[in-house]
C-alpha cells in the first residue's frame, strides 16, 4: 500500500536546497514523483531521491542564473532569510507577504 504524502512545503513558500546553492519559490507541488525516468536516472544513483515523497516546482535562482527546478522534499530546507528572489517569474505569480513569503496574485474580475 503507498505510502499517503502530504507537503511538507506550500505554494509561495521560499525554499533553498539542503546541497546545493539554489533558493527558490514554490510554485506547484506534486504529490509524490511526477516527471520523466530519464531525468530521474540522470541524477547520480548516490543522491537520487526516492520517488514516494512530494517534489516541488520552484522560481529558482543561484548566484549566477535563474531558472526553473524539480526538487524532491527530502532536499529542501525553509529559507528564512527574509530575502526576495530575483526570478522574473515570480512577480508575474505572486505578490510578496510582509513576512517574507509569497502570496499567488488573483486576477482582477470586473
């Protein structure tokens, strides 16, 4: 019987990964592995992640680039530095939180 996943982590949530040095901001989660077996196996086997955790879609950003990421659960911490992130996506999603945090826009209906 599968294990049930809940997130750990929500949409809007600044994140960093627990490895790497990358921060970025959910903006989908998965409930558990949702992409393709080659991108999985191109992972080095040491550090693969297990598939039976929710994975998350982030706005990230290092010291050089922005771009989009796939991270598993297990390889993410909270980023509680307070800091913005850079990517240009995210201010077309979201609106930042006095916290820190990020808030999806809701479209304006008239």
């Amino acid at each position: 019987m599968p294990r049930e996943s809940v997130a750990k982590f929500t949409i809007g949530q600044v994140v960093k990964h627990r490895v790497y040095p990358f921060r970025g901001v959910i903006y989908d989660v998965d409930p558990e592995f949702s992409n393709t077996e080659e991108w999985w196996l191109s992972i080095p086997e040491e550090v693969r992640p297990r598939k039976d955790q929710p994975f998350y879609h982030l706005f990230a950003e290092n010291a050089d680039t922005e771009y989009l990421a796939y991270v598993s659960e297990q390889n993410l911490v909270a980023d509680t530095s307070g800091d913005p992130v850079r990517h240009p996506q995210v201010d077309e999603t979201f609106i930042r939180s006095d916290d820190g945090g990020y808030r999806v826009k809701t479209a304006n209906l008239h």
